[in-house]
C-alpha cells in the first residue's frame, strides 16, 4: 500500500496542474480536454502499432510515393472523410455522440454534439469534423500503401472517382439551374 500511496503523493501535483490549465484554457466552457487527450493516445497506439507491424513484417518504407499514388491518396483522403463526417448514409457511426439538426448542403447533414465534456463529446467533434478526421483516413491510407499498395490505390480509385462524381453532379446542377449561363445584366445586346 506504501507504493501506491507514494504514487497518489506524486500524481497529486500533475492532476492539480492539469485542472488549473484546463480551468485556464476552456474559460469555464465544457471542452473535452480529457477525451481528446484519449483520442490522441489512441491515435499514437494505432500508429505505433501499425509501424511496429510493418517492421516486423520486414516490408521496407517506399523512398517516395509516386505523385500520381499522392494525388490519388489526397483525394480520396478527402472524399471519405467528408463521406465519414457529413453524410446521411453514415449517421448510424455518429448517432450516438451527436444530434440531428437538419441538412446541410448537397446531400449532407448538420449534426451537433450530444454531451459536453468527456469522451462522448471528443468522438462527437471528430467524427463530424472532415479535417479532423482526414488526419486518421489519410494514416491508414499510407498504412495501406506501404502494406498492401494495389488493393489501397484501388480503395482510393474508388474514392477518388466518387469525388470526380460530385463535382460532376455539382456542375450538371449548375448547368441545369442556369449558373453556368453568360451574365446579360447590364449588357447591351449586339446589333
């Protein structure tokens, strides 16, 4: 028990500091300082893990990735962790850290975080945040890439081409509704 207690005597200092930064940083607002800090140690876990696995498989790291492979990765990096964050289709991951607000935009959703503070509302802002969430896509891409490089460009293919496809949609809805026409306002016709 003497170990324990020397422990808790040690510890007592950090927790202290940690609530006076965090009292400092959030301004008396709920932010999940604590959960995010969880999702970082998660996130290193994973990398640390996947790096190790691929150490010990004995694979070696590519010199550089061709920019063709990097803009394919980009891309679908993009378009999946938008699909991830803001469409219908994947609400049933987010249901349980957010609440439905209403559409946003084509084919997307506004979603709010559920619980403020902890680990829910961490969860919460990652997974409706496409920034966020590029960080994790784009590291398992490069996982991907350096373990299994065909069956991973294919995945980002598929990813790409959807994105391709929604800026294809976006202008053919253009066209339709006439935004892409020739302004006439304040133009004389010719003779």
């Amino acid at each position: 028990m003497a170990i324990a207690d020397e422990v808790s005597r040690l510890a007592d200092p950090v927790r202290r500091w940690a609530r006076a930064q965090k009292q400092e940083y959030t301004n008396g607002e709920p932010r999940p300082l604590a959960g995010d800090l969880g999702a970082m140690g998660v996130y290193l876990g994973l990398v640390s893990a996947a790096a190790t696995a691929v150490r010990a498989s004995g694979r070696e790291l590519p010199e550089r990735i061709p920019a063709g492979d990097a803009f394919l990765l980009t891309v679908a990096t993009f378009r999946l962790a938008r699909r991830i964050a803001k469409d219908p289709v994947t609400a049933p991951v987010r249901a349980p850290f957010v609440r439905f607000e209403g559409p946003s935009g084509h084919a997307e959703v506004a979603e709010e975080v559920r619980e403020h503070g902890g680990v829910k509302h961490a969860v919460g802002e990652l997974l409706t945040c496409p920034f966020c969430l590029a960080q994790w896509v784009g590291t398992g891409f490069v996982f991907g890439y350096v373990t299994a490089p065909k069956a991973t460009r294919l995945a980002a293919l598929t990813m790409t081409m959807v994105a391709g496809s929604d800026v294809l949609q976006f202008v053919y809805d253009s066209i339709q509704n006439g935004g892409l026409a020739p302004q006439t306002e304040g133009v004389d016709p010719p003779d």
